[in-house]
C-alpha cells in the first residue's frame, strides 16, 4: 500500500532518488490513474472515457494473467490541497467520487497497489517508486486519465526515476476539446515514451477487429518533428 503524500523534507528526499538503478529485473508494473467516479460521472466527469474502458479492461485483465504489478493511482484529495483552488473539490478522500469506478475494481494485493495521492503525478510524495523498486518494476505502461495533466506528470515522475515509460494510447483520454495527439506526441517527444495500442501490449492480432481509433504510433514523432512546444 502506498501512502499518503508528505510535502515536507521526506518528499525532496524522494525526488532525489537515483535515476540509473540497478535492482531491475524487468517487471512490468500497469499504473491506472484516476479512473474515479468524480473524473467519470462526477465533478469532472469526461464523456472521453467511455471510448477508453473497453480497451482499459482488457489491458487490465492481461495485466493480471501475465503477472504485472497493478497501481491504482488514485487522488484523494484533501481539503486544502493546491490544486483545489484550479479545478474546485473532486475525489475526496474517503468520498464515494473517490472510488475507482466499479468497471476497474481493484482486488488489492501485494502487487495490486492502491496508491492515493493528494496533486497530479503517482509519485509525487506517495512513496510509489520505493514500492516499485521493491517489487523489480522497471518500465511503467500508463493507462487512465488525463492524458495532459496526470498522465503526463506521471510520465515526468517515472522518467527522472529511471523507468521505461509505455503509453497505452487508447487506454488513455484527455478533456474535451484537448488534441489528443499533442498529448502523446508531448509524452513520446519529451519523456520518451513508447506509445503502443492495448492490442500491441497484450499482442492480439490487428486483423482481430479489436484495434479501434488511433493509428500506431510512429506518425506522432514524424508529424511533431521539430515543432515541440514548451
Ligand atoms: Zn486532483
């Protein structure tokens, strides 16, 4: 279980944490972040996410069968919490818009992690590199919402702690109204993330009639060559 964020002297003490590791042993870990009922019908809902469970169940389910670590990074917010005064109360900690949507339950174990946090990124304060390390983890394949905001911020936190980032890109969504192939194409051109379909990362056939959506990956980085932006 990870714990609740601390801001104070152990949060830096944890951002310092070495990039270059040398405990792997090549363990895949799936982090889910906030598939929450505030992000999915409440608060903030997105009407983006219907087109992503479909995909985000089956990837959670091939999680399991192939034994990866699973990390439900959830907020659970506190009142008070910086980026409350940005987007207003959402998932509450201990409040039913806190609760992973009943579609993704979690069956928590030693290597299905409920992971809260209190601001966007799963490892900002939540102690969830020292779990992953633990467990052997070294590439994190991210999944959930939002594609621009936690997502991203999640990218960031793995990649400065030395983790292979894989975006499961139609397990993802952002809001309305956001380009979701800036989205990637941000995480693929910064952070190096490979971008790859539910049935590329759980290796069912294209010709299966499961791929949906997006096209694969390699167009992102040949359209965004050159034209990065922040
Ligand atoms: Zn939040």
């Amino acid at each position: 279980m990870c714990g609740f964020p601390d801001y104070g002297i152990g949060a830096c003490a944890d951002a310092l944490a070495p990039a270059v590791r040398d405990d792997r042993v090549g363990m895949k870990a799936l982090i889910l972040v906030d598939m929450l009922e505030d992000f999915v019908h409440g608060a903030l809902a997105n009407p983006r996410v219907e087109a992503i469970l479909d995909p985000l169940q089956r990837l959670l389910v091939y999680a399991r069968s192939a034994g990866w670590v699973i990390v439900y990074s959830n907020d659970a917010h506190e009142p008070g919490d910086p980026e409350l005064s940005i987007w207003g109360e959402h998932a509450m900690a201990g409040t039913p818009g806190a609760e992973v949507i009943r579609e993704l339950e979690p069956r928590p174990n030693e290597r299905e992690l409920l992971c809260p946090k209190r601001a966007y990124g799963a490892f900002d304060g939540t102690g969830l590199d020292a779990q992953l390390r633990a467990l052997g983890v070294d590439e994190v394949v991210l999944a959930g919402q939002h594609t621009h905001i936690c997502v991203r911020h999640t990218a960031y936190g793995a990649l400065v702690r030395g983790y292979a980032i894989t975006v499961a890109r139609d397990a993802v969504c952002a809001f309305e109204g956001v380009d979701e192939e800036d989205a990637l194409g941000y995480l693929q051109d910064v952070y190096g993330a490979r971008i790859a379909t539910v049935a590329e990362l759980t290796h069912e056939r294209a010709s299966s009639g499961l791929v949906r959506g997006r096209r694969p990956s390699a167009p992102i980085s040949a359209r965004r060559r050159g034209v990065l932006r922040r």
